[in-house]
C-alpha cells in the first residue's frame, strides 16, 4: 500500500471512531475533540489528494486520469465546511449533524472500497471468485442501508436512531430475517418503511441480480467473469441461458409479489379503507412475504389477523412460492403448460418431466408442512390458542407451519410457547426453504442428500441415491459440509450468546436459530439482547443470508498439488 492510502485508511478509522464516540459516549466526550477529529479526517482526505498530485510527474496526468475523484474531493471538502460551520452556529443541529454524518461515512466508506479494489488487482481476483463478489456486495448494501435509516427523516419520533440500531435493522431486511430491536410500525417514517422494504427487496433477490438484469436488459455485453459471478448466485450451469433465467426470477418475482398485493389490499382495505395506505401495506407485506422477510407494519406482527382467511391464506401462498425457489416454480408452471396443451390443443402431445430436485422439494414442503402443522395444533390448541374457535385454531396452526420455515410472520404470540413447541420449531426452522429461493435454513436439499445418504449406508449401497437418480459424490460431501458448519455456526452463536446475555437459554437459542436461518421468528427477546449479543445475531443473520456454502467457498483456497496421493491409514473410528 502507498504511503498515501494510509491517510484514507486513517480518515476511515477515525471517522468510525468518531461514529462510536457519538452513539455510546456523546454525553462523556467533549464536543471539542469531536470537532478536532472530524478536522483531522478532512485534512486527511486533503493529504491524500496532495500527495497524489505530487507523485504525478505531471499534473495534467494526473487531472487527465482522476479528474472524477479530484471533483468528488472538492465537493466532499466543500459540503464538510458548509455543514460544520452550520452546526458550531446552531444550538439545536442534532439533525444536521446526523446528516452530516451520514454524508462523510458513506463517502470514506465508498473511498475505503475504492482503495482496496485497486490494490493487487483485486477487483479481478473478487470478480473471479463469485462467493466472493456476494459476500462483499450484501455488506456494502447493509453497510449503506444502515447509514440510511439514520436519517432524521427515517424516524418518526424525529430523533435518529443510533448506528447499532440501524445496522441491526439494516442486516435482518438485508439477510431477509426479520427480527428487529425497534418496532418499525412505530419507530419508522414513510421514509423509512420505504427504505426498510427496498433493502428487503434488494436482499431478497441479490444486488447482483439486480445490477446484472439491468445490464442485459440495456444489451451491455457482460465479460465472461461475470457472466460467471451471476451463473454462481443463480445456479445456473449454463451461461447462454443468463438473460432468460434473470428476466424469469425478476419477472416473476414482481408478477407474484403484484398478485399477491392486490388480495391483500382486499384484505386490509377492510380495516384501513380504501386508500393508499391500504394498498402501501399490502405492497410491503406482499415484498415481505415473497422475500421470505417477515416484517410487519402492525406492532403485534399479524396477531390481529388470526382469523382473516384472504390475509393468512395469501401470506402463506406467498411465502410458500418464495421459499421453494424459482427453478421449482418455472419446472411446475412448464409442466402445467405442457399438461394444458395437450388437452385443449389438437397438436401432437408431448411429456413434460420435472427434475428429480423440483420433484423432492415439493413432496418434502408438503411433508414438513404436514407435521408442523399437526405438531403445533396438538401442542398449542389448549394453550396459546385456547381462546380461538376450532376453525381458527387450523387456520393459525397452518401459517405457523408455513412461517416458521423461514418467514418470520406470526398470527399468534409466542412469548407463552411450551417448551416442547419451540424445540420442533428450531429444527423447522434450522431445515429452512429450498436451495435457490428466498428462503433461509440449511435447506431441503441439503436434508434430503443427508437423509439419503444414511438410508443407502444402511442398505449397505455404494452410491447415495433419491428417487432413484444417485447423487454425485461431490454433492454429497457438499450437504454434509453445509449440515456441519451450520450446526458449527449456532453452537458458537449460542455459547456467545450465554456469555453476553442473561436470558434462558431456550430462547436465546430460538433467536440463534432464527438468525441463522433468517426465520426471524422470536420469543420477545430480540430488543432485550446487550449489544455484544446483538452483534452476534447480525453475524449470524449475514452468514444464513449468504450461505455456509458461499463462506467456505469465498474462505478456500485451491490446492496447486491435487494430484497427490497420501499413504493411506488406520484410524479407529467409534
């Protein structure tokens, strides 16, 4: 790194430090060494350039090469005076100075990335490793939404929240979670139950996704790393196929998350009107649910809803059709097309056969739905729902079934669970949705390849087979390594979390759950939470988002001597 770049690094640090300061210590620390700190960041970032001009044998180069960000230098030293002289001549410009804040974060951060992306050519290196392009692209969106909900404009009680609070709010709509430490009904402007529902989207579909349908959509020729990046995050093998299989996922993303709208604003148009209000709740919720999120804009989440058929039943349609993937939707919807065809239309008629993965996913969604929702009316009939009729006792045990899986919404509380209760619901929601879909989990397909590989070892089969189709060797091994490093990931979650908190510990390890599988379902816990403990549900929610998978993949590193063959040896085994 040049001599120069420490003074970014510096002015990054000290405006984190700053950040800190501000949100723990602001009543402790004098507002001149806030003012001195902030004055070093602007003379740092002032060095940075001074020092690039001078390294420039000549300067017309140098403006030549970075006028943008000798420009981007200039307005950000500009806007950084205008704003401090504002606030050192107003007594009351808390707002401002959150602004202000926001402003100067979000550009060191920009100039953090910028800096290392050049260095040893990493931007080649990410772009190459498409775990890690995804890794780094959720962390910027969490790290921008936070800085986002931080404005004044964002919180309807017209204080701010502080920055632990947002990043929380920002990395659960992100990961596509939905715990929360505030109640974002109450606590959250238009503005930012605008921005909380477009982080969401964002999340649930990938940056990426975005950024790439865009490119397509505007015939921007893609190189073949990325080309190779989005095949990774869409799993797809075929990259002729790209453009079809983005306009598919977006395309179908929007058409549902519209359909699924329009029922609910029948729904809530019954009790808020027949208004924009109506129909803007029923947009979140229906963005909500597809993503598998499970905000709500109702303090009590969808407990007021308990016995509403239109909001339950399309709720859990939704979640339902986010959590089982778009590869099984499109596989379905070809198969009913093919079927309709050859009913009603005199052409030849032609099979259309599902894959052994759309096949599998369905029959497993069905079974699991099946025994939760047998599991929780047995066990809850005459506790939490004893007060409800019989006919919404099926109604609220079937979308708790759906929503434990990974949506997060509830239409009772769960604060009086049984134990017994909460136990089956973490290994639901531990299993999660279907591999490719909003949902979270170590998901259906990972189970199903675990399951299958101890049947065949009982049957003493050489391969692991499903449905009579065998399972490559290398998928195998992938499951068991997902299976592994989730189990290794709540362990550690929930041996920290006993250490920061002082809750029981069945309900600390339901929120450790919840966060990995990015259920966001919760015993009432989530705000109690200190925060050492509510930094580590946010690790946890970022790593279920992203994938165990995608870690260990972004983490490896390939071996230049595979062809090496160890001597075999005998280790006892139990």
């Amino acid at each position: 790194m040049r001599k120069r770049d420490y003074f970014v690094v510096a002015a990054f640090a000290l405006s984190l430090v700053l950040l800190f300061l501000q949100q723990f210590y602001s009543k402790t620390t004098s507002e001149i060494i806030l003012h001195i700190i902030d004055i070093i960041i602007l003379i740092s970032v002032l060095a940075e350039t001074f020092f690039a001009i001078r390294q420039e044998k000549y300067i017309r180069k140098y403006f030549k090469n970075n006028l943008v960000d000798f420009l981007a230098m200039l307005i950000f030293a500009a806007v950084f005076i205008i704003f401090k002289v504002q606030i050192s001549f107003n007594n009351n410009a808390e707002e401002l100075s959150i602004v202000f804040d926001i402003f100067k974060n979000i550009f060191l951060f920009g100039k953090i990335i910028r800096l290392i992306s050049k260095r040893a050519g990493l931007t080649a290196k990410i772009i190459s490793n498409p775990a890690q392009t995804l890794i780094i692209s959720f962390f910027m969106v969490i790290i921008i939404g936070s800085f986002l909900l931080m404005l004044p404009a964002a919180s309807a009680n017209g204080k701010p929240l502080n920055f632990l609070t947002t990043l929380f709010t920002s990395a659960s709509a992100v990961c596509v979670t939905g715990l929360s430490v505030i109640d974002v009904s109450s606590e959250l402007t238009i503005v930012g139950k605008f921005i909380l529902i477009v982080l969401i989207q964002v999340g649930g579909l990938g940056i990426m996704v975005f950024s790439f349908f865009g490119m397509l959509a505007f015939r921007k020729k893609m190189t073949v790393s990325e080309k190779l990046t989005i095949s990774y995050m869409v799993s797809e093998d075929d990259m002729s196929n790209l453009f079809k299989t983005l306009r598919v996922i977006v395309l179908s993303t929007f058409f549902i998350e519209t359909l699924s709208a329009a029922f609910l604003f029948i729904g809530f148009s019954r009790i808020l009107g027949f208004n924009l209000k109506a129909l803007g709740f029923a947009f979140f919720h229906a963005i909500s649910a597809f993503c598998n999120a499970g905000f709500a804009l109702f303090s009590n989440n969808l407990e007021s809803f308990t016995s509403d058929i239109i909001i339950n039943l399309t709720i859990g349609f939704t979640i339902i059709l986010g959590g089982i993937s778009f590869a099984v939707i499109y596989d379905v919807l070809a198969k009913v097309k093919t079927n309709i065809t050859n009913k009603f239309l005199k052409k030849k008629k032609s099979d259309y056969l599902m894959s052994v993965n759309t096949k599998m996913i369905l029959s497993l969604t069905v079974f699991i739905l099946f025994i939760s929702f047998a599991l929780f009316y047995l066990l809850e009939h005459r506790n939490t729902m004893k007060e409800l009729s019989v006919g919404s006792q099926y109604l609220a045990s079937f979308f708790q079934a759906i929503t434990l899986r990974t949506a997060g919404f509830s239409t009772v509380s769960f604060m009086n669970l049984t134990n017994a209760t909460l136990l089956f619901m973490i290994f639901i929601m531990f299993m999660g949705g279907a591999a490719g879909s909003t949902a979270g989990g170590i998901k259906l397909n990972t189970i199903a390849v675990v399951f299958a590989f101890f049947r065949s070892f009982l049957k003493n089969q050489k391969t692991v087979v499903i449905k009579n189709i065998s399972v490559p060797e290398d998928q195998v091994k992938k499951a068991f390594l997902i299976f592994g490093f989730g189990l290794a990931a709540i362990s550690v979650g929930i041996f920290l979390l006993t250490i920061t908190e002082s809750l029981p510990f069945l309900a600390l390890l339901f929120e450790t759950v919840s966060a990995f599988a990015t259920v966001g379902l919760s015993t009432g816990v989530t705000a109690a939470l200190s925060p050492a403990g509510k930094i580590v549900i946010i690790i946890l929610m970022f790593i279920g988002r992203v994938g165990p998978l995608t870690f260990l993949t972004a983490a490896g590193t390939k071996q230049k001597n595979d062809d090496i063959e160890y001597p075999y040896g005998n280790i006892a085994i139990g």
